[in-house]
C-alpha cells in the first residue's frame, strides 16, 4: 500500500469514528430533552399538589383557632 492510500483509510476511520461520537451525542441530547420535559411535568403536579394542601392547611388552622370551635370541644368535653 502507498502512503497515500493508509493516509485515507486513516482519514475515514477517524471520520467514521467522529461521526459515531456526534450520533451518540445527540442521541443523549434527545434523553437529557425528554428526561427534562418529564421532570417538568411531575414538578408542575407536585407545585399544584403542595398548593392545595396549603389550602386544607390554612382552612384547618381557621376551624381549630375559630372560638366556636373551642366551645364546641368545651361541650363534647363535658
């Protein structure tokens, strides 16, 4: 073999190998993406699940320190 001919199977052994590391990457780009838009979506449900039950929070706070309710646990007492 002439040293031109090694110096193009090289060239495109290099390449081939380049190209295969650029698939790879965007085939991992392309998982990070979805993986991301999964989290999103789960982080969303949990936002909006931590909000209501900040609301039942807040509403049980009202009842227990309401004063109607402490009558009524006076009564149930006796």
């Amino acid at each position: 073999m002439s040293s031109s001919t090694m110096v193009i199977i090289i060239v495109c052994v290099v390449f081939g190998i380049i190209y295969k590391m650029y698939k790879k990457h965007l085939e991992f780009k392309a998982n990070t993406l979805n993986s991301n838009k999964t989290s999103d979506e789960e982080s969303e449900q949990l936002k909006q699940q931590v909000e209501k039950l900040t609301e039942r929070v807040q509403i049980l706070e009202r009842i227990v320190t309401d004063e109607g309710y402490q009558v009524q646990k006076d009564i149930n007492n006796l």
